[in-house]
C-alpha cells in the first residue's frame, strides 16, 4: 500500500489560504468501491482510505510513514503568484488620483 503525502490546495471557492499550511498522509485505495444493488450506495471494505493525518512539516508526515513502514510517494505543491497591485484596492479611491475614476 501506498500512502500519499501533499500540501492540500486552497479552496476554490474562497481566497483565503486557510487549511494549505499542513502536510497531509492518506492512503491510497487497495480495493474498488462496489456499489448496492438494493441501495445504491458506494461502499468499501477497505477502512485505511477514511483516514487522513496532518502534520505540521513535510519532514514530519515523512518521518511517521517510514517509522510505519509506508511507501510513500511526495507531492509538491503548487505555489500561486501573489498578485498584488502596487497600490492597492485603496489606491481607486485615493484623493491624488490623477485620472478620471468611471465604471
């Protein structure tokens, strides 16, 4: 089995970076799901892929998957570019301004 180690992406719907700065180990699935026939619902025997652990660092989530025996495969992640105007959402109502604010 193999457990997987990243840093969670921010949510989408949202622009903050709450939850991204934790290292996150969950296991991969060692089985399919199958689905029931009377139900409908999806199912699986496998109890490892409900759990998800954080840790603080990288060397962290690292350290617990070798003392554990895990292989474990690293994801990097993806930094966005900061995209910030020099001056500002302040600087559209700024009294200097020097061109003509309009919709």
């Amino acid at each position: 089995m193999t457990a997987r180690i990243y840093q969670p992406a921010r949510n989408a719907m949202q622009s903050g970076q709450a939850k991204t700065k934790d290292w996150i180990l969950e296991h991969s699935p060692e089985s399919a799901r199958d689905i029931d026939p009377l139900m409908g619902w999806t199912s699986s025997t496998d109890m490892q892929q409900q759990i998800r652990i954080r840790f603080a660092n990288k060397a962290a989530a690292i350290a617990y998957a070798e003392a554990q025996g895990l292989a474990y495969a690293v994801t990097e992640p993806h930094k966005r570019q900061a995209l910030v105007r020099q001056g500002g959402y302040g600087e559209n109502f700024a009294a200097n301004r020097r061109t003509i604010w309009t919709h």
